[in-house]
C-alpha cells in the first residue's frame, strides 16, 4: 500500500493510466494488498479504522472521464495557476470548517479532481458551492495555492455552464438588476428615519450602466 | 478624522442596531463618517457567480469615494474584503483597471489610484487609538464574560490586510473589547466561520458550523458574543433560536456589535445603541452590568 501510495497523488498526465489502475484496484478489495495484509479486507479494516470511509474520497476517483485540457484551462486563470504545486498534504481539509461538519466536501480532493481533469465531476457536482470562502485553508497552505481564490473560479465556470444552486443565481440577478441585495423601499426608510438614520435611495439606475447585459 | 461610509445591503436593511451604534460611538470620537447615497452592492455575493461584476461594483463604489476624495469605512467584513481586494488587484493589474474604467466612464466615473478601504474596527484600533477611546468610557462593564467572534474577512485574505492583525492569533477585538472592563474570554474554535456564506447552499451545513462555536462559546461561560460582521450575526443572533431548536439545545447568548458594546461603556442607552433590535434578548444579561435601564 505504501509503497503505491505516490501514484494516488501524482497528478501527472503521463501517470494518469497507471494511476487509474491503482486507483480502481483500492476500490475493489484487499487483494492486492495480500503481501503487506495477512488476509483480504485488513486494508479496507485498516483505512476505515484510520481514516472513515467517508474520509477516504481518492478510491473513488474514475479517472476514464478525465479531460487533460481541463487542466489545461484551469492553470491558464490567474487563479488555478497555482494548483499543481499541491502535494496532498490535506491542510486545507484539516482546517476547513465545513468539512469539519460535512465529509461531502473536501478541498484537497477537488483540487486532485481538476488536475485528473475531471471537468464535469467538478463543475456539476454540488459540492463546489460548499465552500465557505473563509480562506482558513488559503492561510495555511504550505505550498502556496490560493485555494479560495480557486473555488471561487471553479464556481463561475460551474454557473456558466448552468450548473449552480438556485440561491446563488438569484443573489447574482439581485445585485445585477437593482445594485442590492436587499432594494430599500419607503418602509424601509420609513424604519430608518424613526430611529435617526438617513433615507436611502430607493431605486438604482446606474445598474443599466453598468450591466447593460442583464 | 474623516471617511465615507459604506453601509452596503445588509446592514441598513437587516442590521440597523449596527449602523446606529456605529453612528453613535463614530460621533463620540469625532469621526466624521459621510454618506454617499450611490453607494451599490460591494461585489461579495456576487464573486461565486461572476467574478468581473464583483470587480465592476467594488470599482464603482471606490470610485465614487475617491471622486470625493475620501477614504472608505466600512461596517460589514465581507463589504471590507471585496473593496480591499479590488484595490490590491487594480493596483496590479493595469489591462483589468483599464476595461474597469471604460465601463465606469458610461456612468461618469474614473477609478484613478483607488482608495484606503478600512473596516470600522481597524479604525478603532488603529487610527483612533486605544488612548483615545478609553477617556470615552465612563461605566465599567466588569463581570460581563465576553467571547469576541472574529470571522473571517475582518482579517483575511491577509495578503490585502497588511497584517494589521495576526490571522492564527488575532488580538485587536480582545483589546478594544478589554477596555471596557468586559473579561473577555478565550474558546476552541475561535478562528472558526460563521457559516454564513453556505446558508444559501445548504442550510444544514451552515447552522451546523455555527453551532460548534456556539457549544465552545457556552462551554467558556461567556454571557455574551462580540462581532464585527452583519452576517455572522445572522448567524449566531437570527438563527440562535432555529440552532437551538434543530439541535435540542439552549445557549440563549445574546450577540452584540463591537459598536454596542463601546457605546454601553461609554454610557449610551439601549435604544441609542439599538439593542432592542437585537433577536437574542439582550437585557436581562446586560442588567447587571451596563445599559440595563
């Protein structure tokens, strides 16, 4: 296992059918293991003991659907650059507050799923749109990758290509079409004035100036 | 001492109690705050979706403080993070400032150098001073156990913060909060997010992550938390109770703006400061010690 354990993490193009074959073996059972394990299934024992099965989330990577220009493209953007400096230390899921409390999410895994280019794993998933932006695994990444900045990439590639969670679609058009969140109306300022607090404009047309798209 | 303010949507819809106190305790320390009424949104909710319309908001907002030639304050982290990145990022990148300001030249705008964007609590620390601050105070609001909630873009990003506080060991909400004579208490987890940016994803996830700081919060003994941030006072005020009930638990700990709890050290009342507005009743626990009137 240890011995092998290098191709789990290499994101290399040239490594990626080896790795995939590797990859598929952990998922199958303890067979290949046999040599290190006195009996089948020890392994699976061992990492679900060690790391919860849920935790372990390279095993099931299917490396068939990987697209090399995904990687291509994500390393082009000023913020993915960075990417294939990471080495799998998993800083950034150790300190993640949201995997803290929801093993669906993982940063290092995303960040492995892009460089195998699994482009449609990625940008479809949901697990995306988890990520908190509080920047805590940007802070402490050893290798520099400004991981936050990167979800924040791989979210606008994933609304582009119409894959985004409803709330987020409606903030975006929110702020497009009125320049708010919340639009103040003369309730609002109504509230306002009976505690002191100055009226604010209740419409906003520079919007139209400035998105003249939306 | 003189900045623009800016409000951006939470706050002077959802938040009003922090815009007062923030008036209020501005007035007292001779800041001069002024409104710029065509303030829009910073651009912060709209990075997940679209990253080039964040950059056109936050630059069209500096623009209009820098057309009066005025720094910004902001009140709410998340508004100080999205303009403070805009600065950083079109102070070097001179092809994205030039598109900004084609789009900016149709409302009659030009972002030039850009200004200073400060949150209002970095201004406290900072430029006001502690000195100052404290010959404010006149009630002592010793015996209050305070839990200061940083959250996360009051400090970070830290590359764009100029390390004005430590990220792994922040200490200047300790600091202002200790000159009122509040103890204020130390609890794992301190660092932690709020959650607050998920609740539109996944309300599960997201009230999940507030509630292990609030289990670290009770566990310390605190009687109240201190925030600087609109949204995570959603979190930990508004949805306290909905906590309390989705995990069958009580913590009843009322969260107050670092503003408010300045003004009740400075002698301010509980309307001038707007803790009536606050959901987690906040006057049987400041009875004791400040504001109980």
């Amino acid at each position: 296992m240890l011995k092998n354990a290098h191709l789990l993490r290499s994101p290399h193009p040239s490594s990626l059918r080896r790795t995939g074959m590797y990859v598929s073996l952990l998922g199958m059972s303890g067979a290949l293991y046999l040599s290190v394990f006195e009996q089948a299934g020890d392994f699976e024992r061992l990492v679900t003991r060690h790391c919860p099965k849920e935790r372990f989330v390279m095993a099931d990577i299917d490396l068939s659907k990987a697209d090399p220009n995904f990687r291509k493209e994500l390393l082009a953007h000023p913020e993915g650059e960075k990417i294939s400096a990471c080495f799998t230390c998993k800083t950034c899921t150790a300190s993640c507050p949201v995997s803290a409390v929801n093993a669906k999410f993982s940063p290092y895994r995303i960040i492995r799923l892009a460089l195998f280019g699994l482009k449609k794993e990625v940008l479809e998933s949901d697990f995306v749109w988890l990520c908190s932006s509080c920047y805590a695994c940007q802070e402490r990444c050893p290798q520099g990758v400004s991981i936050t900045e990167f979800m924040t990439l791989l979210k606008n590639m994933a609304i582009k290509a119409g894959h985004a969670p409803a709330g987020i679609r409606a903030q975006r058009d929110l702020v497009r079409g009125q320049g708010r969140i919340y639009a103040i109306d003369e309730f609002d300022n109504k509230k306002r004035n009976k505690i002191d607090l100055p009226s604010l404009p209740t419409a906003c047309s520079v919007v139209k100036v400035l998105f003249p798209e939306s | 001492m003189k900045y623009a303010l800016f409000l951006g949507c939470t706050i002077p819809a959802r938040s009003r109690q922090y815009e007062l106190s923030a008036r209020k305790v501005a007035q007292k320390l001779g800041m001069d705050l002024v409104d710029i009424g065509e303030f829009v949104c910073c651009g912060f909710p709209v990075k997940a979706s679209d990253l080039k319309s964040a950059l056109v908001l936050g630059a069209y907002n500096i623009a209009l403080s820098e057309k009066q030639g005025l720094d910004l304050c902001a009140l709410c982290s998340s508004c100080t993070s999205a303009l403070t990145e805009v600065v950083h990022h079109l102070a070097h990148d001179d092809q994205a400032k030039a598109e900004v300001n084609e789009t900016l030249a149709k409302a009659g705008l030009h972002y030039d150098q850009g200004v200073k964007v400060r949150h209002v609590a970095r201004v406290l620390y900072e430029e006001v001073g502690k000195d100052e601050i404290k010959k404010h105070l006149t009630k002592s609001l010793e015996g209050l156990r305070i839990a200061n909630h940083y959250g996360c873009h009051y400090l970070k990003p830290s590359e764009i913060y100029d390390n004005f506080d430590q990220v792994e060991d922040p200490h200047t909400l300790d600091e202002l909060v200790a000159l009122t004579g509040a103890t204020v208490v130390d609890y794992p987890n301190k660092k932690r997010c709020c959650g607050g940016p998920v609740l539109p994803v996944d309300e599960k996830t997201s009230l999940a992550i507030a509630r292990e700081k609030l289990e670290d919060i009770r566990e310390a003994g605190a009687n109240a938390i201190n925030l600087v941030c609109p949204f995570c006072s959603v979190m930990y005020d508004s949805n306290q109770k909905g906590i309390e009930t989705a995990f069958s638990t009580t913590y009843n700990l009322p969260v107050l703006y670092l503003t408010q709890v300045l003004g009740l050290a400075m002698g301010m009342d509980r309307k001038e400061l707007g803790l009536n507005m606050n959901v987690v009743k906040t006057k049987d626990a400041l009875a004791k010690y400040a504001g109980g009137d």
